[in-house]
C-alpha cells in the first residue's frame, strides 16, 4: 500500500501496529520507526524527498511479496517511491482523513482465507474508525464475471470476503477495486435494474471546460497537464472533444442512496484489450445468502459500439494475427482426410452425375459425395476416425458454457462439422484437379511417352527463348580459362605472407570457376522439373487408383490390404507433394472458419470474450486509476485513457534524467538559495515530478496517445441522500 506523506521521517512518527498479537506490536513499531529516524539522521536528503512506501503484510506469502518489492530497489526505491528496508513485519501509518485501502488475495479459490480474514477483522475491530471508509481492492471483478455465468447463490466467489464485508466493515466500504478484465467499466447501485441489455449503443457525453481543468489541476506532478497542454496545441485539436462516458449517476432518481460501494474494473495494463460489449449492462451482485442488489454500468471503456465493430476484424484478421496456428490446422484438417487418400474416380463421378445438368443435380452430387466419404471414414477409417469425433468434442468444449446448452451444443458441435466439411471439400476439389488435369491430356501419365508438364514447358522454352540465351559469352570467354582448381599446388602457408600470397593469387581463379559451374549447370530444366508436382502427383495417382481399384470400383472405399501391394516410396511420395496443395487451400478456409466463428460468438451470443478479443491482439485503448483524497474528505476517482498505443518510439530530447536537465535544476536551485538566503533540499528531485519522466515518446505525436479523462467521480464516506457527486 502506497500512501502519499510528506517524507519518511514525518511518516515514521506515525507509524502503528496493525498485525495479529499486540505483544509484538511494540517492538515492531520501534523497529521501523528507529530504522527510519536513524536513516533520516544519517541522510536528511532522504528524510524529506520522495514519498513514502509502506507494506501491509497480511500472511507469510504477502511479507514475501514485500520482500521481492524491497529487492527491487532498497536504495533508490520504485518508480520515485522511498521504500523502506527495514524487517520482516512492516507497519503502515494513519490512513489520510479516515480512507483505508485494503489488498486481498483471492487466489485460485476465489476467495480469502481464513488468515486473511482474522487479520483484516483485527484490523477493522482496533484501527478502523465507526466514521472511516474502506476501498477493497482484489484482482478479479467477479461482480461482473458471477453476472455473466450466470451463478446462484451457492455458486457465487469471495462467501468469505462477502462476510468480512456485512460484518466487521459493514457500511465502510465505499469503493470496490479490480482488473484482470482489460478494460474500464464503472457500476453503481440502483434501486430498481433496468432492462439487462446486453449491447445497447454507448451513450457519451462532451466534457466541458470545467471537466478539463478539475483533469489539469487534480492530478499531482502537471506531467498530464503537460501533456493536456501539448494535445490542445497539437494540430486538429480544436475540432476534437474529449468525451467522457456516461457519468451523471447521482442525477438520476433510480440511484440507490444506502451506503452500498461502486464497482470499478480497471485491467487498462493488460497485454491485450477485452470487449465491453458482451457483459450485461444491468446486473445482480450478491451481499452474502440470498441479498442481492442491482447495479447499473455508467462508464464503458472502450464503448459497446467500439468493441461490436472490432469483433468483426476476427473473419480477415485472425490468420494472420494467428499465423502459428497454420501448423495445426494444416496437421489437423490432413489428419481428417488421411483415410480417404487417394480418392478415385471422383472425377468420372461428376461426369456421370452432374456435369451439364444444372445447378440442382450439381449440389446433389457434392452432398452426396460428402455423405459417402463421412461414411467410409466411420466404416473402414482409422485416423480420420478419430480425429473427426475428436475436432466435433473439441470445439464444442471450447464454446463458451455462459451459452445455454441446447445452443451450445449446436454451436459448439456445429463449428467442428464445418471444420470437417472444409476439410472434405478442399480434398475433393484437390483430388477433382488432379483427375481433370489427367481427363483433358494436361499431364501425362504415359511411361513410354513420358511427356510430362516440366517436359513440355521446356521444350517451349528450348524452342522459343533458349536462342536469346546462346549468343551470351560464356563466362570462360568473359574472364579467360581458367585454371583447374584440382591441380593447384599446395604451399607452405604457415607464414603470414605465404597465406596472403595464396589467397590473392588463387580467389580470383576460384570464382571463375564456380561461375563456369554455375553456367554450365542446366537450371532452367532443373527448375521446371522442381515445380512440375501437378505431373508426379497425378502420375503416382494413377499408379495407385490401378491397384486399389483393379477388381472394383474403390471410389468411396478400398481394400487396406491392397495397399500392401503399393511401393511404399509411391504412398509417400503422393502424400508428401498432394499435401502441400492440399495445404495450401485447407489452412486459409479453417482460419476463415474459426476466425468467423468467433465474431458471430461475440456479437449474437455475446460470448467468448477472452478467446475472441485475445486473438486480435490489440494493445490500445490502455487506462489506469488515479485518486486522491479531497480537503473535505472525499474520495476524487479518476479513469484516464489512451485511445492509441504508440507503435515507433524515440528518446525524448527533453527527458529530464539527461545531464542537461539535471544541470540545469541544480543552477536554478543554486540561485534560488542564493536569492533567498536558505538551502534547499539536498540532491535532486524524485522523477514523479519532473516534468519529462519519461525517457522514450512517441516518434509521431498524435492528439489519440495523449491521455484523456474517460471517468470522474467523486464517492464520500456517507451516502448522506445524495449518492456522492460526479462531473
């Protein structure tokens, strides 16, 4: 826990006991507050700049924690914060006007145990004031993730928390934190829940003049006033209006005034970005048994809008923001298929049965065909046998159990069939082409003849361009004979000048000779022959159709043992080069199919955020919390964000760790003292409050990676009737 104080001496002197026995109290508390002021003696520096870091430790893990944060930096501290270094159990001082900000560790039980909440009901029984007010910050919302499973009353998470809640802090907990979820959603209570609409349009609203300068004057440091500063002279500034979500809760009469918390998610930190529009705008939050209260969402960020449109990139961008999954569609949907290899007379069927007759019998015979080959892979399939159930059981674990299970078992099973579709239909349009090529005489599978593709291709090359080539010198012409590279004597070269003399002397004719090599190797012939697969594809298709299919016909279904009679250097030859073709087709049509899946998932089920979102990567649209405690007591919430991520960045010639920068504080502090007569501080100001912190900015400035208030409020202590105000 981080509280702002004004030095670590000044908060030494405030230092009390909020662990488990009184009797180590003191000694603690003398500890720490010894360590600190003996610090402070020997390095007033350190005594008044910074602000002070203090760890509550609740339980063994937790002090380890604060052991790791203390490793990070003991000396100079983290990110300008002075944190102390002294022993295992570390205090915290008094809360700034009765706020208290407590961290728990749900886990992987969702919940606290039984540790936690001893400790934290010791700390509300002895240091929490009747007129205090507590913030409870964990790292899952599940507010939000029980309404969106749909939980009942024994199934929802944090029973204990809950407990803690109703009991030792009922009434004090004004404010609820969490992330994990990567975005900003902002709930507060209502008396009556409205309609639980899923995705209605986001509803905005300009922020005005005194929203902008509440943002410039209410956050400490300037460095986001600075920026604000820099955004508004930035070209096209003025035509832009920064928008803050919907914020005017405490204007509506459907606000519930019990002194019930506001819900925050703030996960702007996350690696990629998560959807708003697939939670419930209206939703039912459990106070332990059977209470329950309706809450409201006023503040989506990104918008509902934003993110329904953003769902649809996964139809054209999930391949290629996915490539890595190439590898398994490719395996998986050639798996599928493996049984049914090679598929003979597919296209003599099509002749009799479809061909010139219409699009009707054209869509019989392909339905048909699809019938048949799922019947020989279940029949006398072994691979494909498995791997078909498999992809339907798979996919339909990987849909979203927040579906109902009727539709999911549709959606899910239906999503795998289509998979096995494709991968049937990319098989016979592949073995359909390599029996046409065969039909119209394309390829030739005549060993006598052995006229093949490459073949011919070359003799239209010797024919026609190969002349173009015969009146260039060859290239013993151009530089001469050279020597024999074979009959170059050996020479001492274990001298230094020996092996410089060889070298010299014998590159030149090396080269010339690789050259004459080169030029005398047949490339273009070699090069034909290299991509003619379509001629050896259907020459060792047909070599296998005339075994398998030598008694019957084999077009659906053929003898495993007549495979046996089949040179296996044939098998893997045609299975090897029909596979990249088949590749080639069969991986874009499963990421077009699952990357369509997903967006149909997210915006008419409104589900599967993290596998539909977490896919498209998307880093922008970032946010972070920043509060502070008022003069009167109030807790002031803001929410900024970054609509936009810089991509490129460069270092910041402004940057105030530079020598220059430094430099020129210490002048300016220098004549300060001599002006007024008094030393100042002793080094250098923490980085909080330069005005530069930051090394690196962006290589192009844009008025989209300039932050933005996207949520204010104001919450009290009290619901005194009014519901806490906000801006």
């Amino acid at each position: 826990v981080f509280q702002d104080v004004r030095g670590r001496h000044a908060a030494a002197q405030q230092l009390q006991e909020v662990g488990h026995r009184d009797d180590e109290a003191e000694p603690a508390r003398q500890g720490v507050e010894g360590h600190l002021q003996s610090e402070a003696r020997e390095d007033p520096a350190r005594a008044v700049r910074g602000s002070a870091g203090v760890r509550v430790p609740g339980q063994p893990r937790l002090v380890r924690r604060a052991r790791d944060l203390r490793e990070v930096g003991p000396q100079q501290g983290l990110a300008g914060w002075l944190v102390d270094a002294s022993g295992e159990e570390l205090l915290r001082d008094l809360p700034p006007k009765g706020w208290w900000l407590l961290g728990v560790d749900l886990a992987l039980a969702e919940d606290i145990d039984l540790e936690q909440f001893r400790f934290f009901a010791d700390v509300a029984s002895k240091r929490i004031g009747k007129d205090d007010a507590v913030v409870i910050m964990t790292h899952e919302p599940y507010w939000v993730l029980d309404a969106a499973e749909d939980r009942t009353d024994d199934e929802c998470a944090e029973t204990n928390l809950r407990e803690l809640m109703e009991t030792h802090l009922q009434g004090k907990v004004r404010l609820r934190l969490a992330g994990d979820l990567h975005h900003y959603t902002r709930h507060v209570p209502v008396k009556k829940a409205k309609k639980n609409s899923k995705n209605p349009p986001a509803t905005t609203t300009n922020a005005t003049t005194t929203s902008s300068q509440t943002y410039t004057a209410g956050l400490d440091g300037g460095n986001l006033a600075a920026a604000a500063k820099k955004m508004a002279l930035s070209k096209g500034r003025e035509n832009r209006s920064a928008t803050v979500e919907s914020n005017h809760a405490s204007a509506s009469d459907d606000v519930d005034k019990s002194n019930i918390p506001q819900l925050i998610v703030s996960g702007g930190g996350g690696a990629f970005l998560h959807p708003t529009h697939t939670f419930a705008n209206s939703i039912k939050v459990n106070f332990g048994g059977s209470l329950w209260k309706n809450y409201q969402r006023k503040v989506a960020y990104p918008s509902e809008s934003a993110c329904y449109r953003l769902s649809w990139l996964n139809i054209w961008q999930f391949r290629w923001r996915n490539w890595r999954m190439d590898v398994l569609w490719g395996v998986l949907y050639l798996g599928i298929v493996s049984s049914l290899l090679p598929l003979c007379g597919i296209y003599a069927s099509y002749v009799q049965d479809a061909e010139g007759k219409g699009l009707l019998p054209h869509v019989l015979w392909y339905v048909q065909t699809l019938v048949q080959l799922l019947s020989s892979i279940f029949s006398s399939g072994r691979l494909s046998a498995l791997l078909v159930p498999a992809t339907l059981f798979g996919l339909f674990q990987l849909c979203d159990e927040t579906i109902s299970p009727k539709l999911r078992i549709f959606w899910g099973a239906g999503h795998g069939f289509a998979h096995v579709v494709a991968a049937l239909s990319c098989l016979m349009f592949v073995e359909f082409v390599t029996e046409w090529s065969i039909d119209v005489s394309l390829v030739s599978i005549d060993p006598v003849k052995n006229e093949t593709l490459a073949s011919s291709m070359y003799g239209e090359y010797e024919a026609n361009f190969a002349k173009v080539f015969d009146t260039l010198p060859d290239v013993p012409q151009i530089f001469g004979d050279s020597p024999n590279i074979t009959t170059v004597a050996f020479v001492d070269i274990s001298s230094g000048s020996d092996a410089v003399t060889f070298v010299a002397s014998n590159v030149f004719s090396l080269a010339v000779s690789c050259l004459s090599s080169l030029w005398s190797f047949p490339l273009v012939k070699f090069l034909f022959t290299l991509f003619d697969v379509p001629s050896l594809i259907a020459h060792k298709h047909s070599t296998m159709c005339s075994a398998l299919c030598a008694s019957s016909p084999c077009f659906a279904s053929k003898d495993p043992l007549l495979f046996s009679s089949i040179p296996r250097y044939t098998i893997l030859t045609y299975f090897l080069s029909i596979s990249m073709y088949f590749a080639a087709i069969a991986i874009p049509c499963a990421g077009a199919i699952f990357g369509s899946w997903l967006a149909l998932t997210l915006n008419v089920f409104n589900a599967q955020y993290n596998e539909g979102f977490s896919s498209l990567r998307i880093q922008h649209w970032k946010n972070v919390l920043r509060c502070r405690v008022m003069k009167n007591g109030d807790l002031e919430v803001y929410g900024l964000g970054i609509d936009r991520v810089p991509k490129s960045w460069v270092k910041d010639s402004e940057w105030g760790g530079s020598p220059e920068a430094v430099r020129k504080r210490e002048r300016s502090k220098l004549k300060e003292e001599l002006r007024t007569g008094k030393k100042g501080e002793e080094g250098d100001i923490p980085s909080w409050k330069w005005k530069q912190p930051s090394m690196w900015k962006a290589e192009k400035e844009s008025v989209k990676h300039v932050p933005r208030i996207i949520d204010h409020v104001i919450i009290t202590k009290r619901e005194s009737g009014a519901g806490g105000s906000e801006e």
